[in-house]
C-alpha cells in the first residue's frame, strides 16, 4: 500500500479495534477486549489475512465457519473486479506517450476538460506532481528530471485506468504483479524520496533470526511504532538488498480508505493487503457500522487460522495511529502502546498452537511524508513530501513469562510486558534519532542497537 502526497486523498495504516463496548465499536465480538492498532502481515505460505482477536482462546483455538461464512484463504483471495491483460488491452495509455512535463500536465487537463477524468482527481494529481517533483528534486540526483516523469507518467496511466475500468478489491487482495507489476510501480514511487546515504537499520542480525523462525514455522509479532503513510515502502527499501523476501511479502492491513480513494488504489493494488474498516471511521455513517462488523469477523477467523498454520510474521502499532510531535516541543517520539492490544495479540499468538515470537520495532521515517499534526476524520489531509534519511531497527525477543513471574496478577504483568516492549522501542528510536538527526550515523551504535547499512555491502 503506497503513499500519496495529495491534499485530495487519504491512505494509512489503520487503528483497528476489537471491543464490545458502543463507546469504541470496530472490530466488535462478543466477550472482547480493546484492541487498537494498525498492523500487517508476512506471508510465508498461504494467503495471509489479518485479524484481532478479543475472545483469543475461543477464537485461536475453535474458529467455527458457517457455509456461507467462506473462510478459506484462496476463496478470501479473490478480487471481484477485473485488472488484467482484458482491462489493459482497452485502455488507452495516454500518459505513457508523453515526452516531457509541460506535455504530461497538457494531456492532463484534456482528460479533465473531456470528462473522462472527474475534476477532483485531475486537481489532486496535478498538486501529487509539483510536491513530488520538488521533493525529489532536492535530493540532488542528475537523473532527477527522468525519475520525476517517468514515475508520475506510470501513477496518472494506472489512475486513469482505474477510472475507466475501476478496481475492487476483495477481503484479502494479494499483490498484482502482472501483467503490470504494481508492487514495483509502488517501491519504484517511494524509492527516490528515501536518502540511503542517511538510513539505517538496526541489529540486521535479528532480522535474520525472524526469518529462520519463519522458515522452522513459528509466528513472529512485531510490536512497532507508526510513523507515516510511507511506513510499508520504508520497512521493503531497507530490507530489499539483504531478506529479500520479508520486503517483497509483507502483507498490510487497509482501510477502506486505501482502497476506494482514486489516487491511492493504484498503490494499494501492489500490495498483499487484508481489507478491514478503521476504529476511527467505524461510526461515519450509522447504517454501515452493523456490516462493517461483520466484515471485520471474517478478518478475525482469518487471522485465527493463519496463526495455526504457522510461519506468519505480523507487524503490529498498538499505539493505534501514527505518531505526533510533541505539541509544547515539537520533538517526535513513539506513541505510547495500548496494553490490552499487545496482550491480546500475545494470546492469540499463544493459543495458535503455534511457537510465538514479539519483538519490539522501530521506525523513524515522518520526514518524508509526516501526518498531519492532529487525526483527521475527512479525505484530504494535507501532505509533505521530502526527501530525507530513514532507520528501522529490532530488539531482541521478549519473554512475557520472564517478566510476568515478577508481577503479583496478570493486570500488573499485561501492563509490565507492554511497557517493556515500549521501552525497547524507544530506546531504538532514540539511536536512529542520533544516526539521523544527529548526524551521527552509525557511530550512534549502541551494545544494545548496532546500525549498519545493508544495502552496501
């Protein structure tokens, strides 16, 4: 799920909930506890759909499926709309004859003044091309000018195909990669405004612990912070060069914004994504919240059954949103966590059947496409682009049972555990903070958070 950086469209990771309180209705079942986060999912094996889980034992252990509940992973798969070789011998590639700027924004107000492209989506590509053009631009690359056009070329050709033949997806969407290849279309959008010279990841050797736990069939959680809509992007570009297939894989949660906005489903489109409706927008209009819930309910069986397969990695913000400046400071730190959604996520991984892993992860990206500094409950948030340094990092495996037998009840222990894994992740934060920020690069390793920089070795 890509980014877009248009004042007109709206695309994020999502804060999802589970809770049988009215106060917070999102994803609701009976018997449940809160659950806020935005998170996505690697696949391993099958078709990855992500789920929370409230009543985890019940759930993790017993999912029951009514007939006409289809809960299959290849019937979940399936889109309902057609993008394919069909869509795409029909459609008329006007962008991708063009030559140079004043010709791509010139065939842009013919579609606009046709009427084949609707007034608001030609305005917001046309306010996408100026900040991406200024963004990469500054990044002082030679080849800048070919980058700019060419990338935006591709965008305005898929959403104007998607205007013309619109795209649905379905509760599990897997990637499409041909016969166009969306996935790179997204990485290859993001890539110019990510400085690697500046990036860095922490403890890479954890990376690869996750990926052999993979390989052996356990679930690892990633328990992580959320920076900006560009998060999905960071996580493949600083992993790409040395675990190729965590950044290939991912799988991401969506909210229904991601993919019904014009300017962000082509992005979408070239993601593994499970589709669910946010905590946020769950009460935007009344009559849907019923059928948001229970598209919500097959989202958790998905989730239950993917964990007992085995082999599943799941990227998880139980802060429930992206993180914001401080208001009197205007420093940028983690968002604190929500105890109960990590403890729900630590049981639903436990009655899985099986191993679970939580490992603590950091992500300092908000500069290249910061949120605004308070939620938004419209479309049309405005949005930065920049070009900027980025670090991702991973502590070491947390033991729920190390620090729980030093609490006197299990109220006591959710909230130690949660705050532990806070901690960690702060602490990481603060080490690529000094990399970047700081300017200090990889002489702000820690014996606890070793930077380096895959990509150049």
């Amino acid at each position: 799920m890509m980014i877009l950086s248009s004042a007109s469209v709206s695309s994020r990771f999502v804060p999802v909930a589970v809770s049988s309180s009215s106060a917070s209705p999102s994803l609701s079942f009976p018997s449940s506890a809160s659950l806020s986060m935005p998170f996505c999912a690697l696949k391993w094996r099958r078709c990855p759909c992500l789920v929370h889980s409230a009543k985890v034992r019940g759930v993790a252990e017993t999912v029951e499926m009514k007939p006409d509940e289809s809960s299959s992973s290849s019937s979940s798969c399936a889109d309902t709309s057609g993008s394919g070789a069909e869509a795409e011998s029909k459609h008329s590639k006007t962008f991708l004859n063009v030559r140079s700027e004043e010709e791509l924004l010139s065939e842009l107000r013919k579609e606009k003044e046709s009427g084949r492209l609707p007034l608001n989506i030609a305005s917001g590509l046309e306010e996408l091309y100026r900040n991406y053009r200024e963004a990469v631009l500054s990044s002082g690359n030679p080849t800048a000018d070919d980058v700019i056009l060419s990338n935006m070329k591709a965008l305005f050709d898929r959403i104007l195909l998607d205007v013309e033949e619109p795209y649905t997806f379905g509760p599990y969407h897997r990637a499409i990669r041909q016969p166009y290849d969306y996935y790179m279309f997204g990485q290859n959008y993001i890539r110019p405004l990510v400085d690697l010279r500046t990036s860095y990841v922490g403890n890479v050797n954890i990376f690869y612990e996750m990926e052999k736990k993979l390989q052996q069939g356990d679930n690892i959680i990633l328990i992580s912070n959320h920076q900006s809509e560009a998060d999905p992007a960071v996580i493949a570009l600083l992993l790409e060069k040395s675990i190729p297939r965590l950044a290939e894989d991912m799988t991401y949660i969506a909210g229904d914004r991601v993919v019904t906005d014009p300017l962000c489903k082509p992005f979408s489109m070239g993601r593994n994504l499970l589709c669910v409706y946010s905590k946020k927008h769950m009460n935007d209009d009344p009559e849907l919240v019923e059928m948001k819930r229970k598209a919500n309910t097959r989202s958790l069986k998905e989730m239950a059954m993917l964990l007992r397969e085995g082999s599943q990695i799941i990227w998880i913000a139980p802060s429930g949103g992206r993180d914001r400046p401080d208001a009197q400071t205007g420093e940028w730190f983690p968002a604190p966590f929500d105890a109960s959604a990590v403890d729900n996520m630590r049981r639903l991984a436990n009655h899985s059947g099986v191993p679970g892993h939580l490992y603590p992860l950091a992500l300092l990206c908000y500069d290249i496409m910061p949120p605004p500094l308070q939620v938004e409950k419209e479309i049309g948030e405005k949005r930065v682009l920049c070009f900027h340094g980025t670090g991702l990092s991973a502590g070491p495996e947390i033991s729920y049972s190390a620090i729980g037998a030093r609490c006197e009840h299990s109220e006591q222990a959710k909230e130690a555990y949660s705050q532990a894994l806070y901690d960690s992740v702060f602490e990481q934060y603060n080490v690529l903070k000094s990399a970047i920020h700081g300017q200090q690069g990889v002489e702000a390793s820690t014996p606890s958070v070793h930077l380096s920089q895959p990509w150049t070795s």
